[in-house]
C-alpha cells in the first residue's frame, strides 16, 4: 500500500512555515501532541498487560507441571478439564466468560463478573477464584 497525501504539494509549504513560525507550540503540533501521549499511554498499557499475561504463563505453566509430576493427573485430563471449564458459559471460546448468577442477599440475578449485585450492592460470590 502506497501512501498517498493529496494535500501535500499544495500544504507542505503551510506546514513547514507554520513549524518554522510556531515550533513545537503551531496549532498542527498542539492538536498532534495530545494524541502522541495517549498513543504512548496505549503502548505502555499493551507493554504492561503483555508483561502481566507473561507472568501469568509461566505461573500455570510451572503449576501444571507440578501437579503434572505428582503422577495423578496427564495433559488429556487437563484439556478435558479446560473444555469442561470453558463450557460452563455455554460457549466453548477459550474464555471464562460470565454467567447469570443468583444473589445469595436479594436473590435476583445479576452477572457474575460484576465485584457487586447490580440490586442491592451485596458482594458478589464468584464461581471461579480467578475470574476478573
Ligand atoms: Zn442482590
């Protein structure tokens, strides 16, 4: 894909003047600067949650393989035991997912992905120790 700028013969003379008369402080630099800060905040954030999800790996891989080595249970058992997981929001997709739970307080439903019911802000119980 080629990049293509109708406006630059006719504007880059603009641009270039409105640089050299304004700096780093030209109304094109003041609406570009916000947008180069929340762009290095995504990065950050994607750098920090990659980092986040790395560790995580390593943690479960490093717990199965313990658990793998005390003889009791093999890999097939593992992925049965995933699928069964996945399975229980009705959709095998690779997700935890979330489900329709009851509140043990008012007894109306609400989600369980939420920390609190939706009705009368008691804690919600979840149903797995690691869903977020
Ligand atoms: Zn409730």
């Amino acid at each position: 894909m080629r990049f293509c700028n109708r406006d630059f013969p006719a504007k880059a003379p603009l641009l270039a003047m409105n640089y050299y008369t304004w700096g780093t402080q030209s109304p094109v630099h003041q609406k570009i600067d916000p947008l180069k800060n929340k762009s290095n905040e995504q990065d950050s954030e994607i750098r920090a949650l990659r980092g986040q999800v790395d560790r995580l790996t390593l943690a479960c891989q490093s717990m199965w393989e313990l658990i793998r080595d005390t003889g009791n249970f093999s890999e097939d058992e593992l992925k049965s035991k995933i699928a069964e997981v996945d399975l229980r929001d009705g959709a095998l997709d690779g997700k935890l997912g979330s489900a329709v739970i009851e509140c043990k307080s008012c007894k109306r439903n609400t989600n369980s992905r939420r920390e609190c019911c939706v009705w009368c802000g008691a804690e919600v119980e979840r149903a797995h120790i690691f869903e977020g």
